[in-house]
C-alpha cells in the first residue's frame, strides 16, 4: 500500500505532513513528499486532510485493487471516496464523518 502525491496539485499547507502517523511525509521546496512510500501504513489521514487532492492511494492487487486508486472530496460532513480503476471508470462511496466510528 502507498500513496502518491501529485507535486502539481500540491499547495504546501503541510497538513498532509502533521497527520501522517509514520511521519513519513516530509516538505521539500514547499512541496509535500514521501521518502519511502513502501513503509506507508496505508491509514490514508493525508488523503482525507488533503483538501486540494493532491495526493491518490494505491489500491494494489495484494488487497484487490488491482492498480486502481482512492482519492477523497469533503463536502461538510460527507466523505465521497473516489475510486478510478485502471480502465478509468469510478465508484463512489459516501461516508458521513459522523458516522465513521460505528462499523
């Protein structure tokens, strides 16, 4: 599992860097940016806090992904996480904030 961040997307405001358990995101020239993506934890934090989108997570084929990837768009209490599978079609699955813990 990793995640990949897109540099030009990227407006440097460090939040992805602050929540990222591992500490594994760093800030170079302003620009967020994962030293070793293979010791990603997968907890996606940076991509829930990453308001421009800038950063995708890998959904790889060890947990049936196969390639495709997961980005998030807040709107106020909902989560709509975005998925963009290799053949470019998306699935979109809304999960209200304040629900989250219940499952």
């Amino acid at each position: 599992m990793s995640i990949r961040i897109d540099q030009k997307k990227c407006v440097g405001c460090r939040k992805c860097s602050e929540v990222c358990p591992g500490t594994l995101i760093v800030m170079e020239d302003k620009k967020a940016v994962m030293k070793y993506p293979k010791n990603c934890w997968g907890c996606v934090s940076c991509v829930k806090e990453c308001k421009a989108g800038a950063i995708d997570f890998f959904l790889g084929a060890d947990i049936g992904g196969n390639g495709s990837i997961m980005n998030v768009k807040s709107e106020g209490d909902i989560l709509h996480w975005i998925i963009t599978k290799t053949d470019g079609s998306t699935s979109v699955i809304d999960v209200d904030r304040r629900d989250s813990n219940k499952y």
